[in-house]
C-alpha cells in the first residue's frame, strides 16, 4: 500500500510502499486484546501484602476458658473475626504475569499498526532530527502539525536532540523500533513513524503469512 511522507516542517517528501502484511491486515479485536492483557499482566508489580493470622502480633495464651462461657471457642486473638486480626486468604506477593508466545506478540503488533493505518491515523514522516534541542521548538510544530496525542516510533536510534525536546511535551512520545509495543500504540490518538522506523519494521516483524 502507498503512503504519503511528510517532513517535520509539514511540507511533501513523496511517498512510500508499506507492506501489506504489517499495514494492510484486518485488524481484530481479539488479538489486539490478548496482547495488551499480557503486556499489562507483565508490568503489574504484584507488591500487594496483607498479615495473615501467622503473621500478626499477638500472643499465643488462649484467651477464655474453653467452656462455660456461653461463648462461642477461641483459641486466639490473631483469628480473621477479632479487630486486627489477620486477613483470610488474603493477596500475597506474586508475579501476574502469563506466557504468550512470541508469534502471537508479533502478530499483535501488526494488527496494532494495521489498526492505525485502517482509522487514518497513521503518519509517515521523512525524519524527526532537530538541529537544536528546544521543547519551544518542538512543541509549535507539533501544534502546527494538529498532532494531538501523539507516538512517534524512530529507528534503531532516535535523534538525540528530538528525544531532549520531547521530554517536556506531554503530548509526545518517542520510541526506538525496538521498544514499538502494542499497548503504547492503542493508547495514542495518532502514530508517526520514521522512514528509518518503518525499514525497522519491515525487518523485525518480517513478511510473515500471520493473519
């Protein structure tokens, strides 16, 4: 499929050939879903922590007399029903991360820039280096350029001044080919990619016959 190529001042730089099987898929909703819930699982900490009745403080001497009291028996104050006890079944540390494999993380990400490319929401750009690395700068092109929310996937190494500038505009974000991710794709209103990022691509997902 063709596309046209513009330059960071939003002036014409021609047009390129993307490849079908990374652009030109059917996007489905199922495989988009299955691999952001695996990228969400992976980044979630799993800190959470409560005391169970091992673990509170309290002592060990039963509390009443076993019978004759007229009361339910007790052994101790560390059981789940007394105030500050400790927690029955609850969360521990543990990792919530799930295999998915990497075919099926490849073909997520296609489906992710082919869903971009079918909503017209996506943006070839010739090159984003700067000669000087001023967020002013950048930011009144970005306006200039209706960029809204904005991801922007350079090649192997993004500019350095580009990446300086950015770093104050909220609105942007830069990443490597390398670091391109399904979920940091969905979340953004538009995708801009690099000619050097797109020759990234092509190379690192391959012209694989995945659907």
């Amino acid at each position: 499929m063709k596309a046209d190529v513009i330059k960071l001042d939003g002036g014409s730089a021609g047009s390129i050939d993307l490849d079908d099987a990374l652009f030109g898929l059917e996007p489905r909703a199922d495989i988009l879903h299955r691999v952001v819930r695996w990228q969400r699982a992976k980044a979630q900490a799993g800190t959470h922590s409560t005391l169970g009745k091992s673990d509170v403080s309290y002592s060990t001497k039963k509390i009443y007399r076993q019978k004759g009291t007229g009361g339910a028996r007790h052994g101790s104050r560390k059981a789940p029903i007394f105030r500050k006890g400790g927690v029955y079944k609850g969360p521990t540390p543990r990792s919530h991360e799930h295999d998915l494999p990497k075919q099926f993380r490849a073909l997520g990400l296609r489906h992710a820039l082919s869903a971009k490319a079918k909503a017209g929401e996506l943006i070839i750009i010739d090159s984003i280096a700067l000669t000087e690395a001023k967020s002013s700068v950048l930011a009144k092109k970005v306006k200039e350029l209706g960029w809204k929310r904005v991801l922007i996937i350079d090649g192997a190494e993004i500019d350095g001044n580009f990446a300086l500038a950015c770093r104050n505009i909220e609105t942007v974000d830069v990443l490597p080919t390398i670091g391109a991710n399904v979920y940091d794709i969905l979340k953004r209103d538009q995708l801009v990619i690099t000619k050097a990022g797109v020759e990234a691509l092509e190379a690192r997902l391959g012209k694989g016959d995945l659907k």
